[in-house]
C-alpha cells in the first residue's frame, strides 16, 4: 500500500488501511473502495492521507508504532478528562485573573488527572516496547478535526522513543510520556477564554496553557513534581528566549545524574518534549497550508540547535526520524545510474544502520509508465542517491 493526500483520490482506489474513530468504531474498512461521497467526507472529517492499495505494492504493510485500539483510547481518555475538567471549572465570561485565582485556591484539588491517564500512557509505552520500535519508520497522523488529541499522542510516542534512546528506567519513561501526553492540557483553558468576556489576544492566551496545565495537573491528586514540570516548561528555550519562566539550558544530555544546576535551568524531561512537540507540530500538520516533510521539520530544529532546542536531544531525534518513511512516494532526483533519474516509487522498507537510504520498490519511470513488475533497488547499497518526497 501507499499513502496518498485524500485530495489525489480516484474514483477506481480501494483504502489500504482501516480508519476508526475514537469511541474505537470502524468509520471505513480497508478493502472498501472509495467513492466521491466518501472522499468529501474523509475532507469533512479533517483526513489529509489516507493508505491505499496500488497493484504491485500489496507487500508493503507500513507497521503502527501503537496499535489502533491504542490509539483510539489514548484520544477518549484525554478528550474526556479536558471535557471533564471543562465541566469543573466555568472558564466563560472568566478572566485570567478569576481562572489563576481559582486554580491557585485549589480548583480540581478533588479529581485525579494522572489516575485517568496512567493506564492509557502505560499501553502506549507497552506497545512500543511490544513491536520493538527504535525509529519511526511510519507517518504519525493528525487529522483538522482531532488534531490536539493526535498532537499529543504523537508528542509522547516521539518522546518515548528519545527516552528509550537514553536507556530510561520504566519509571523515566513514564513520567516523561504522562508529561508529553498532557503537556498542551492547559490549552483546553485559552480556548475557552478566546471567546471570552477577557477578550485578551490570542497569542497572550497561548503564551499562558503552560501555566494553566502546570496548575490544573499541581492541584489534582497525586499529581506528579515530573510530570507538572514538563507541563509547565515544555516551551523554555536554552538560550531562555522561551515562556513562561525565561528558564536556560545547559545543553546537556538529558540524564540522570548529571552536572546542571537546579535553580534556574529547564528540567531535563521537558527539554525531550521541546523537541517531541516540535517537531509533530512542523511536520504534516493539517492545520498549515503547507505541508512540511519529515527532513524539513528535521532541518528546521537542527538550525535552531543549542539555542532553542537541547543540541544532544536533537543529535537524538535525527537517528529516530527517517526523512523518508514507509509507505510514501518518491522520486530519484539525482542518481550515479542517470537511466534511473526521475523514477517514482514507494518506500518499502528502512534500513536501520542509514535511515535515509530506504528500499524503494520502483513503479513508474521517468515518463510515468507503469512498470511491470515493478522493481526494488536497496539505496543502502548505492554510493550516492538524492530523492525527493511527494506528498
């Protein structure tokens, strides 16, 4: 299967891979051919890709990270505590003010956010481990209409993945993946303020769901120091540009023990959601007109190394992220064997010891004639090749 942009699907394509939603229903099966009605409702429901069968690439079957069910169940356990959350505190016609005096006074010191979560964040770094996973060989999805709930699960799957890189303890991992899966939970707070009496901008709103997470998860019960820290420094930066703290880095790896200072420095486990977070916002994001691929998202942080971002989670995150994932198309740009400059095939397989020379299963040539039998070359064995993603 291959993975196309819902706007290039045909009448006569049948879906590759299943799509459910979050109370975990089949919404289409894969199989089922997919018609104009349900093109223009996969655009209503916010899906920018979809996996489709092509004749030739029934073998390449791009592997979850975390499986569906999983998933599914990540984004009704957060939905429903923000919604429960929600109901607890009347933000409406608030003002900031009335809101940080009302969580400060202990607002939701009788709900447990962390119980809700923990099982759920338990199963994703289970199924992590389960599959083995150390680079993420396959497209982490965000559709317009469940984009915060995927950003999150995507953020702590990507952090989990750095954190196993550093070899954490069950318990490192745990409480950095219950940080990333909540670290945007304040913002459930600025969206109800937007349309309120305060009438603040909504980038002073934004500049403040640190804040807003870090007290609605401080005030619940049991709540972790860990875990309201990330919360609530997941946007410090290491030259201390960032907010709400103004907090430095020492760009240092992000284990313990190690020589930084206490006072004043960013809290090593947030430093690996900064990173997480951004690049799951850069890179295919729905709700930009321009769709980043994993190598631009990739080049974007690395500029920013060492002042914005920690220098060795970035070194980290480049030997986790494949420029080219499984299952999307690509195009030979530059190659030693010219015959074969502008081919166009699917990525059938990424090679560990070089995640940017993947397997290509070729199928179409320079004049976009479909080869019969398509043919699969391993770019891990060439010297040199430049390709570029369609997307």
């Amino acid at each position: 299967m291959k993975l196309i942009p819902v706007e290039k699907i045909q009448g006569d394509m049948v879906l590759g891979k299943s799509i459910y939603n979050m109370d975990n229903k089949l919404l289409l099966g894969a199989g089922f051919r997919i018609t104009d009605d349900i093109k223009s409702k996969l655009i209503a429901r916010g899906y920018n890709h979809v996996y489709i069968m092509e004749k030739g690439t029934e073998d390449i079957i791009p592997e979850d990270i975390i499986s569906d069910a999983v998933k599914q169940q990540a984004q009704f356990k957060l939905a429903n505590s923000a919604e429960h959350v929600k109901k607890m505190l009347k933000f409406t016609n608030l003002s900031r003010s009335r809101i940080y005096d009302q969580l400060q006074d202990g607002a939701l010191k009788n709900i447990n956010l962390t119980r809700e979560v923990n099982k759920t964040v338990e199963e994703i770094i289970k199924d992590i481990s389960a599959v083995g996973a150390t680079t993420l060989d396959s497209i982490l999805f965000k559709s317009k209409n469940s984009y915060h709930l995927d950003h999150a699960i995507n953020t702590t799957v990507l952090s989990i993945l750095i954190g196993k890189k550093y070899g954490f303890s069950k318990d490192e991992l745990l409480h950095l993946a219950l940080g990333a899966f909540l670290h945007d939970f304040g913002k459930l707070v600025t969206e109800q303020m937007k349309d309120s009496a305060d009438k603040s901008t909504s980038d002073a709103l934004l500049r403040e769901h640190p804040v807003f997470g870090y007290l609605i998860m401080h005030n619940s019960r049991n709540a972790s120091p860990m875990v309201c820290q990330i919360i609530k420094q997941h946007h410090e930066s290491q030259d201390g540009s960032g907010y709400p703290l103004g907090l430095h880095g020492e760009n240092l790896p992000p284990i313990s023990p190690s020589p930084r200072k206490s006072k004043g420095t960013i809290y090593r486990l947030a430093e690996i959601c900064t990173v997480a977070d951004a690049y799951d916002k850069m890179v295919m994001n729905p709700l930009k007109e321009k769709q980043k691929t994993p190598e631009e998202a990739v080049a974007e942080i690395i500029k920013d190394a060492g002042t914005i971002y920690n220098k060795h989670i970035v070194s980290t995150l480049t030997t986790i992220i494949p420029f080219f994932p499984v299952g999307t198309t690509v195009k030979i740009k530059n190659l030693k064997d010219t015959s074969f400059i502008g081919y166009v095939g699917v990525i059938a397989k990424i090679n560990e010891d070089n995640l940017n020379k993947p397997q290509i299963l070729l199928i179409m040539d320079k004049s976009k004639r479909r080869l019969a039998p398509p043919r699969l070359i391993d770019t891990g064995r060439l010297s040199f090749i430049d390709l570029e993603l369609l997307i």
